[in-house]
C-alpha cells in the first residue's frame, strides 16, 4: 500500500523545471558565496530565496570581516524539482579556540518558504520546532523529534570519531536537529544543533535513509520528495 501511494505522489506531482543555479564570486578569500536561483520574469519563489541567500551572503561577509579566520565551502545537495538545499560548512578562528558548524537551508520552490519540517515529516516524527543561531548568526529551525533522536545516538555512537563518552549528550531531552534534503546521499541529511564546543564532536552530519524515515512513519510526502530530488 505503501510503494503503491508513494508512486502515486511521485505520478501525481506537478512537474516542475529544473533551477538553474547560477555560481557567485566568493564574498571574501576563502569564504564561498551561496548559488543563485536564474531569474525568470514574474517567479516570485525565486526572488524571495535569492533574496534569502543573498541576506546570508551579506551576514558571513561581515562577521569574516571581524574575524578574519573564517572559511566557508557551499555545496548544493538537492536542486529540485520541488525542493533546494544548500549546506554551508564554516571554520573560524576568532576567540580562544577554533570552531565550526554547519547552516542547513532547503527551500520550496513552489512558494520561496523555508521548508516546514514538521509539516513535511508529520507529527509521528516531529512533535515540536524550535530556532538556533548558526554561527554565522543565522536563526535556521531545529526540529525536535523523538525518533529521528534514537536514530541519531545510534548511528552517530557508530560513527568515526565520536566518543562513546557522546552517549549522555546525545540523549539530552529536546535536542534539536537541523534537517536538509540530500539528493546526493539519497537521505535526510540530519545534524544535532545548539551543541558546544566542547561536545561538538558529538554532533557529526549523518544521512537517514528513506526506509528508517518510512519506519517512524514519516510522511509519504517526504519519502517522494527524496526519491525524486536531484543532485
């Protein structure tokens, strides 16, 4: 019944073009400026997200300009048809110790909105949202949600790097997660926010695959949004 409704979504979905992104100059050495959507004539979706970037372009310029040590890759994860996720990845040297995060942002491209992750997952995997400053100062929503926590200490516990020590971190009441769609992976990419430097290596950018979506009961939506992004 599943598959069947799942094909039916993915039948029954507008098309929608292909974006056309198009590369920016860097907005300082060595700190990457996000894509733009091509402007098209009366395309309001588009105007309201390239606004959206070019508002996070202006906010790490300055802060790299006070800093002075702070670098930043973008990599485009999902580019349509329905959804666009771009991920930034910072470094920074600014105070007494090195830092770095990530900002996750997926827009739809129908409306130009930020994706509303509760309504895309469903209540069954996210009961609550809540907001986090990035640190480049920017508010991305963190989901809050039950399963996708058990997902993230196990797999994250089994992951390079983390410390089994990560354990009592990972199972803090009401942690939050900033979520994007990653065509690339073929997933939910997923990463704990809010967390501290000093447990930040408990928090590693992992990918939930569609079946572990679909056995919290996640939303056929979400489940044909994955199966149809693009890389």
């Amino acid at each position: 019944m599943r598959r069947w409704l799942l094909a039916f979504l993915l039948a029954a979905t507008p098309a929608i073009a292909a974006p056309v992104l198009i590369a920016r100059p860097d907005v300082a050495p060595g700190v990457a400026a996000f894509p733009r959507l091509r402007a098209v004539p009366a395309d309001h979706a588009a105007a309201r997200i390239n606004a959206a970037l070019a508002a996070g372009d202006r906010r790490v310029r300055a802060i790299a300009a006070s800093c002075g040590h702070w670098t930043r890759g973008v990599a485009v994860r999902a580019r349509g048809p329905r959804y666009l996720t771009v991920l930034a990845r910072d470094s920074w040297y600014c105070g007494a110790y090195p830092d770095t995060d990530i900002v996750a942002l997926t827009y739809d491209l129908g409306s130009g909105a930020p994706v509303n992750w509760a309504g895309l997952l469903g209540p069954r995997v996210v009961a609550a949202a809540k907001l986090d400053t990035a640190g480049d100062g920017t508010r991305v929503g963190a989901a809050v949600s039950a399963p996708l926590a058990r997902w993230y200490a196990r797999a994250a516990l089994a992951a390079p790097g983390v410390p089994k020590a990560c354990a009592p971190v990972l199972g803090t009441a009401g942690l939050g997660f900033q979520l994007w769609i990653d065509a690339r992976a073929h997933g939910l990419g997923i990463a704990a926010a809010g967390l501290a430097h000093v447990v930040a290596v408990c928090g590693p950018s992992l990918v939930v695959p569609a079946a572990a979506l679909r056995a919290m009961g996640a939303k056929p939506t979400i489940l044909a949004a994955l199966a149809a992004a693009r890389p």
